[in-house]
C-alpha cells in the first residue's frame, strides 16, 4: 500500500496472525536512514490505521507520526527508532484495550452489564490476551526480522483513550519489556459518560498496586478540556497523587493539562512531540 508521508518509509504486515487475538494489520514505520547495520529503538502504538496518512483514515485525521519523528531526528531530539502500528480489530477495540484486572475488580453486577448491556464489549474482556499478542508475538517478530535494540531500555508503547489505558496498563503488566508508555487523553472514565467512579477508582487501586520502579520506567500522562477530554482532569489529578506517592519526579513522569485540546487525532498530533521526546530520550 502506498502511503502519502512526510518522511521514512511504512511497510504493511497484512493480518498478522496470532493465538491470542484477532489478525489485524501492522503499520511499521521505518524512518528516511534506516540501515540494518544500525540498531533502534522500538515504539509501539495502538490504532494503528490512525498514525500515519490521513487519505487512508475514517475521519480524515492522522496522528502524523511520521511528519512527528522525521522532525524530532532531523533535530536530534530523539534517538534513532522503529514505530510499530499495531491496528485495532474495530468492535473488539475495548474489549482488547480496557484494563482487565481492572475490570475484574468491579462488582460482579456491573461487569456483566458493561458485557451483555453497554454496547461497548463484543466479548469479554481480552486485554490480558492482546499483550500477550504484542509481548509473545509481534515483538518476537519485530527483533527477529528488523534492526532493532530488542532490550527494555529501548522498547516503548503508547496510545491515546482507551489506548493511553492499554499502554498504562502494558507498562505496569510488563514492566520487564517496556520502560516507557507514553498514554494521551487517558480515558479514566472508561465508558462515555462520567455516572460511575467505580471504573475510575479501579484504575487507581490498580495503579497503587501494579506502578513499576521509577527508577527505570517513565509515565507520560496528559488531557484536553473539550469534548470527553473535559471528564478526565479530576481523576488524572488523583492519578498524579499515586505517582508522587509511588516515588515518581520529573525525571520519570509528566502529566500536562492542554487547554483547548479536545478528543481527537488533530489534537494528539499537535502534541505528539512532547510526550515521543520524553519518553524516547535517555
């Protein structure tokens, strides 16, 4: 498939297969100097299909991540790497990207509505299965058949919305392969509405619980304050309270407020750069 970028090149793994979720496509981008004498850092991103060439989009917004890390290496600014885009499986996407030992910390009651009454689940709950995927398959893939510095220290992930949950939770889940997660417009309230601060408050026991050693990891928190980004602020701020409690300082954590900003690919490429700088860079 041919791709309108701004730099590098993307290459297409068509239906990935895997014994843990759905086939779906994979997006690597390589960028403009790739040399298979060199090694680079890996990151990996969820949406996919969302990353790289509005024409090819649903909404006709793109994360430009390719326009983002051809103008962070041509200033130096981080280290040479491969980003992976990982593509959603469409109405499986909450399914495989809500939290699940989050999820199966709520009330017997409440999940089974989430499941059979929300509209949100096509099955249960699959995040555990769709890391598994990542970490048992598609990065095994990855360092086998491309340049890459396969270590933990050079393996990243991210995502916004449900995809900044998912990272979050990959980070804490596998803190062994990923030092870095770098999680926009984090969806705390994990439906679409703010009735229920049981799902919140899940995230957060979780988090007390599951945190890896700030010492070697990096958390990339932020939100907007339109659209559903408005409902995330209140429980971001307590989400920060865990992260100091936890040991967290500025070297090893960032959240950022970015007024105006709403729930969307525009606004996320806008800021792309913040968080790939800080979460790539040594």
């Amino acid at each position: 498939m041919d791709f309108k970028l701004a730099g590098g090149q993307v290459l297409r793994l068509a239906d990935f297969p895997s014994e843990h979720v759905t086939p779906r496509h994979i997006d690597i981008w390589l960028p403009a100097d790739y040399d298979e004498q060199r090694a680079y850092q890996v990151l990996y991103m969820h949406d996919g299909q969302m990353l790289y060439d509005s024409t090819t989009t649903w909404n006709r917004q793109e994360w430009g991540v390719d326009e983002v890390m051809t103008s962070l290496r041509s200033e130096e600014k981080v280290p040479p790497t491969i980003v992976v885009g990982i593509w959603n499986a469409n109405k499986e996407r909450h399914a495989d990207y809500f939290p699940q030992k989050p999820f199966e910390s709520l009330s017997s009651d409440y999940q089974k509505w989430l499941l059979e009454e929300s509209t949100l689940f096509v099955h249960d709950v699959s995040s555990d299965a769709y890391l598994r995927f990542i970490v048992e398959e598609l990065k095994p893939y990855i360092d086998t058949h491309y340049a890459t510095l396969p270590d933990q220290a050079h393996t990243f992930i991210a995502g916004s919305s449900m995809g900044g949950l998912i990272s979050m939770y990959a980070l804490c889940e596998y803190p062994e392969v990923f030092s870095a997660a770098a999680c926009l417009s984090t969806h705390w309230i994990g439906v679409f509405d703010d009735s229920r601060a049981d799902i919140p408050q899940s995230f957060l026991a979780y988090l007390k619980d599951h945190l890896p050693d700030p010492a070697s990891h990096k958390l990339y928190f932020d939100f907007g304050t339109e659209a559903l980004d408005a409902y995330y602020e209140k429980y971001q701020l307590q989400v920060d309270q865990v992260m100091r409690d936890k040991g967290y300082t500025s070297d090893s954590w960032q959240t950022m407020k970015i007024e105006g900003a709403a729930h969307a690919e525009a606004d996320w490429k806008q800021r792309l750069h913040i968080p790939l700088q800080f979460i790539l860079s040594d």
